[in-house]
C-alpha cells in the first residue's frame, strides 16, 4: 500500500516538474527573440600606400599594437590609376568602428568618400592637418609626424654640444608655424634660432645660403612642396661647398648627404596609433592632434669627415652612415 500511495504521490509531482520546466523554456525563448541582437564586432579598416618603407613600419606597429583587441583588423592597400591614387574597389566602410589613414596619400583618399565612422590619421604631416586638405570636412583626429623643435634640441645637444645656432627653412604657409613662435621655443631650449622664408622649390637654394655664416645647423623640415630630389640634391651639393652642415628629416636624406637626422620611430608610431585605437573602442575620444613620443638619430660619418665637424662620444641607439 505505501509503495502504491508514494507512486500515486510521485505521479503529479513528476508532471507539474516538467510542466514547470516546459513553461520557463517556452517564456526564455519567446524572451529571446524580443531582446535585440547582440552588436557585432567593431572593425578597423586600415587604408595606406603600398611599397613605402615608413607607411610599412607604421603598419607593423600598428597591428602588433592592437594584436588581440576586440575588433576585425582589415588592411586595404591604396591603388595607382594614371596620376591619381584611389581607394581599392574592395573597400567598404565599416558600420560602425574606426578607418585609420597611414600617410596623406590615404588621408586625402578618404577625404573624398562619404564615411558614416571617424577616421584616424596616422604617419600625417601637421601642416597638411591643419590646413584641412586631408580631413574634408571631418573633425581631423591626427598623430602627425612631425619633429617638435624640443626633441630636435635634445638631440642635438646630445650629439653636438655646444652648437647653439640654428637655421630653419621654413614655408610661410604652413599653418601652425610663425617664426616669432620657433624662436620662442627654441630659446627656451638653449637654441638661437635664424629662420628662412621659403615658399616654392626654386627658392630653396637662396634660402639656405642666406643661412651661411650665422648659424650651426640648418634643419630642413619636411615639406613637399620645397622639396624634391633635385632640390635635395642642390642642396647637399651647396652644403659640402659652404661647409654648413644639414639636419635631415629622413634616414635616407641623411645616407644621401645631410649631415645629421632627427625623424620619427615609424614603427613606434604605429604603436602609439593602437594605442589610440584602443582607448576608442574603449569609448574614450580620439586624440585631435599627437605628436610621435620616440625619435632615432642618424649620423653621415662620411659628411662628418668632409665638414670637419666632431660630434660627442655617440650613444648606440644613434645609427651611422659611412
């Protein structure tokens, strides 16, 4: 009788279980497909120039940097049709994310195509920034590549000593930049500062021989617009002639003839862009305008020689060109 009366008891229990249980699947379910979806993985297209060394260092930082972020990373390589450098037909803007821009090839690209994301400039000159040629008419969010005039100084104080006297070629229309605001700087690192108004390439030669007799160093900037391989060229020649020494912006214008380079860690660059593309995801804004945090130093031994210049005991992070 009690092994009947608990069977009788255990029936309805087992079926008022399953009851319950089936309920709470069918509520879950039909929960389910009320809530909305889940977002999808933000993506991170990144848009550069293919076969430009710096452009290539800047993109291995780049992706090292944000190696196991939480986003799809897609590289779209910049296409040549005639004279004008396109985006690839394979480009499509992300929903919702981030477009990175190495270099003002990409920058100036993306600047003509209707983007619903932010984009990130990265490996970007300040001057072609503030102008606005490369943002359209977006906010611009930039890591620029320029030399800050205080991390030059240090630099120069470490190799030459003592040399105090500066000359700069400078672009009147660069935005950003006044002679009385180098020369404020400047001073306030130990430099004396000269400057040289240049606009067009046929100018620079004059410019830089104005500079002969007042100053240590010229220190060229980078700018397109006055520099071009025939220019380089006049001016290296008219360097060793004049014995008046120049401070590059590149490794290359150093192997070239300058006697000195102060220029952005490329590959540093592109860690400092992760970094900024982290902080984004991780909704904080993008900076509006970076400077690059770590620079490399070149030195022609071969000019040094020529110019009779002695730098100080070097350090060896400082590459030498012979």
């Amino acid at each position: 009788f009690m092994s009947s009366l608990l069977a009788t008891e255990n029936m309805p229990l087992s079926g008022i279980g399953l009851a319950a249980c089936g309920g709470l699947s069918t509520r879950l379910f039909f929960a389910a497909l009320l809530m909305p979806p889940l977002p999808a993985q933000p993506t991170v297209a990144i848009v550069t120039m293919p076969d430009v060394e710096a452009y290539a260092e800047a993109l291995d930082g780049l992706k090292s940097g944000l190696a196991g972020a939480s986003a799809e990373i897609r590289v779209f390589q910049l296409e040549k049709r005639g004279n004008k450098t396109n985006l690839p037909a394979s480009f499509v803007a992300p929903q919702h994310g981030l477009v990175i821009a190495i270099g003002s090839e990409a920058a100036l690209a993306l600047s003509q195509i209707p983007l619903d994301v932010p984009v990130l400039g990265t490996m970007i000159l300040r001057s072609d920034a503030d102008s606005g040629k490369t943002a359209g008419n977006r906010t611009p969010a930039t890591i620029a590549l320029d030399v800050p005039i205080d991390a030059l100084a240090d630099r120069l104080k470490e190799v030459f000593p003592g040399k105090t006297r500066l000359g700069i070629i400078l672009n009147p229309a660069w935005p950003g930049l006044s002679s009385a605001g180098l020369q404020a700087l400047a001073k306030q690192h130990g430099l004396a500062v000269h400057i040289a108004m240049c606009s067009r390439a046929e100018e620079v030669l004059a410019a830089f021989l104005s500079l002969k007799g007042q100053v240590d160093f010229v220190w060229c900037l980078p700018d397109n617009s006055v520099y071009n391989s025939v220019t380089v060229q006049a001016l290296l020649l008219a360097s060793l002639n004049n014995r008046l020494p120049i401070i590059g912006f590149s490794s290359s214008f150093v192997r070239a003839g300058a006697l000195m380079g102060v220029y952005p860690d490329f590959r540093e660059v592109g860690m400092q862009t992760a970094e900024a593309v982290r902080n984004y995801l991780a909704g904080r804004p993008l900076p509006t305008l970076e400077t690059p945090r770590v620079f490399r130093v070149a030195v022609n031994q071969r000019v040094e020689r020529l110019l009779g210049v002695q730098p100080s005991v070097l350090k060896k992070e400082v590459a030498l060109f012979r």
